[in-house]
C-alpha cells in the first residue's frame, strides 16, 4: 500500500503566495514560520514548504541551536529561504535552502539577507519557538518587531483540498491496518505490549512513516484516555475492555483512529457502555454539517447518553482536527466557539464512562461536505462483534 500524498509541487507556491497576500493585507512585511520535528509539530512548515524536520528537537548548546526545527523566512514582496538542520532535497518545494546544525543563527541571518532586519515581521510558531531561539532572533536582526501571526496560516490550514483530503484518506487506510491487527490479538491473556506491537508492526508495513504511539489500556484503565506509558505488561483478562488508540502518519499526513472491545465475550454491563458509546457517536455524527457550532455536538451527544440512562458520563473533550498534526484545530471541546466549514478533517471521538467498570470511545475520521460529511475511516465500528474470541 503507498502511503505518498498526492500533494502537486506548485500547490506549495500557491499556498506561500495566498499567505503573502495575508501578510500584506496585515501590513506585515514578510513571516519567520517554524516547525518542530516530523512527529510533533511540522504543520505550518510542512504546509508551505513540505518539509517536515527529521532530527529530534534537541537542547541548545553553543554548537548547534534549533536541532530538530526548521524555519522558512519569507519577504511579502518576493523572497524565501528555508532553513534546516536535514531534509529531504528531493520532496522540498522551495529552491533557496541553508543547511547546518546552528539553526537559529541561520534565521536571523536570513531575515537580514531579504531585508526584513528592522521590520514588522510576521512570527508563526509562536507556540513551538525555542525563547533561545526568540533571543537569537532579536540580537542578530535587532530592530525587528516580531508579530505573532498563527492563525491566519491555521485557518488556510483547517480547510483541507481535495489532494490533502486523499492524502488523509490513505493516512488512515494505513493506520485502520494497525487498529485491525491490534483487534485480532486483543485475546484474553495478552499484553498491552503485545497488542500494541501488533498493532504498530502492522501500521509500518502497511506504509506508515512511524507510529508516535499506539494507546492500549485494558479493564480499569480503559477509564483514562491518557496513561504513561501508553502500554504496560499487563495482561487482558477475560470479559474486561481494551482500548486501543492509533497514532501516526503516512506520506506526511496523520492517521489517529480509536476502537474498544473487549478480551474475550464482553458482559452485560461492559456491552450497554459499547453500544452506548456507538449511539453517542451516531448522534454526533448525524449533527455534523456546515454551520453547525461546535457547542451543538455536545448536545446532540449528551442527549442520546442521557436516553441510555448515561447522565453525566460523557467526556468534555469530543475530538479534533487532523492533517499535518495530530490534533488542529477546531477542538471538539465543550468550551469551543467553534463553526463547522466545508472541508474540515475531524476525528471524532465522544468518551463514555462506567465507573468501575470501563470507558469506551469510538473514533473516526470525517470530512464536512456541504451536504453532511463524508467517512475517511472504513473498519468496523462494533468490534467487540466483528473481532470475537477465538
């Protein structure tokens, strides 16, 4: 299966000219963009430039500064460097490239080099730069106000094109591989970390450049969407959940797709709480349409817990935009403002829970289509039927 996104090279210079058309309508005479490592946070570099950092962010020393980043400086007017510890010469899409482990210093010089030196520059990765990195900027170019400029290039970023929406599409065909592996051992008696290996082994060889991490949580911990470490030696017991949580990429773009079973025939109780947590992800889904406010989701879900006797179990945190990153924006969050656009990639993924006994989550990626939304995910949903004890 390939996993390489459909991504033409022009459409970079396409996006750098609609961002250098939001630079100038802001007044602002060119843009620093940084991006950290591959698995944490390429997008707002990826997205201009398709380089996506390959080393590990690294601390600063006084022979390399910036390990692991990279940062395009651009000139509204005309003009554009990118600036890399590594990369890939052939998949890059712009010409003008400084390579070397002083990654900092390379940018401001840079700046100065397209005469951006004292001038209101655009700051994108306000929330990833180094403050070494901030203070090398402001010695080396010194006059320049720096303006932080995230959403402008976010918001170009939540609307995904056809090519990208493709891209994901694949992206998560590959990380449905690993999920459907993970399934098949989710035996009673199995570890975590057996259950997880399967899972990621069969993600690589499905096509996935890397799996950051593959979640497994059985019985009790199935309660927390989050642990450290994300798998343990434990061993499933027969008749309790598993949670099982992938996430990667392929091609560049992410995958993060969320199915529990349960080892062995779920019981009563621990059967309710599954196909509860389907019927709240339904009725997400049948509210998904442009135009509707974040905030009416969470109706939506709350309510068809409530018709299963589930008030008060549901989760505040409801799901997320995917592409480069992981998790973008719009936040499926309780507290969110905001309104669903054509061309959005979300995954969704109510959290239900059974004190003392289990939570259970479904996730899916979804497209918003003007009509409605369209799947991005294929494998069964109730698996704790279609993955049953052998």
């Amino acid at each position: 299966m390939t996993a390489s996104p459909a991504i033409p090279p022009d459409r970079f210079h396409e996006r750098r000219e609609r961002f250098r058309q939001e630079l100038r309508a802001a007044g602002l005479d060119g843009a620093v963009v940084v991006g950290r490592s591959f698995y944490d946070r390429p997008g707002d570099l990826a997205y201009l430039t398709n380089h996506l950092p390959p080393f590990p962010a690294s601390e600063f020393t006084g022979e390399a500064s910036g390990l692991g980043h990279g940062a395009l400086v651009l000139a509204a007017g005309g003009g554009e460097i990118l600036v890399a510890d590594h990369l890939r010469e052939d998949l890059v899409a712009v010409e003008d490239r400084r390579l070397g482990s002083d990654v900092a210093r390379l940018t401001a010089e840079a700046v100065r080099e397209l005469g951006l030196a004292g001038r209101q520059v655009a700051l994108v990765g306000s929330d990833v730069l180094p403050l070494a990195w901030y203070r090398c900027l402001e010695e080396t170019a010194p006059g320049t106000i720096f303006v932080p400029f995230d959403e402008p290039l976010r918001r170009l970023r939540r609307i995904k094109d056809e090519d990208e929406i493709e891209a994901l599409r694949r992206a998560a065909a590959v990380g449905e591989a690993g999920l459907q592996a993970a399934l098949e051992r989710s035996r009673p008696g199995a570890s975590e970390r057996d259950v997880g290996a399967a899972g990621t082994a069969a993600a690589l060889a499905a096509g996935a450049d890397f799996v950051r991490y593959f979640r497994v949580h059985t019985g009790a911990w199935s309660l927390r969407t989050h642990r450290w470490p994300p798998a343990t030696e434990r061993a499933a017991q027969d008749g309790e959940a598993v949670f099982l949580d992938i996430i990667g990429a392929a091609g560049g773009y992410q995958f993060d797709i969320l199915r529990t079973t349960a080892a062995g025939a779920a019981g009563p109780e621990l059967e309710r709480l599954l196909e509860t947590a389907l019927a709240v992800q339904d009725a997400v889904l049948a509210a998904v349409r442009p135009g509707v406010a974040v905030p009416e989701l969470f109706r939506a879900a709350e309510a068809a817990a409530e018709r299963a006797g589930f008030r008060g179990e549901l989760g505040t945190f409801m799901g997320h935009g995917i592409g480069l990153e992981t998790v973008e924006a719009p936040l499926l969050a309780a507290s969110s403002t905001a309104v669903l656009e054509p061309g959005m990639v979300l995954c969704v993924e109510p959290m239900l829970r059974l004190p003392g006994v289990a939570g259970a989550s479904i996730e899916d990626e979804i497209v918003v289509r003007p009509d409605g939304f369209e799947w991005l995910t294929r494998l069964e949903r109730r698996v704790w039927a279609a993955f049953p004890a052998g």
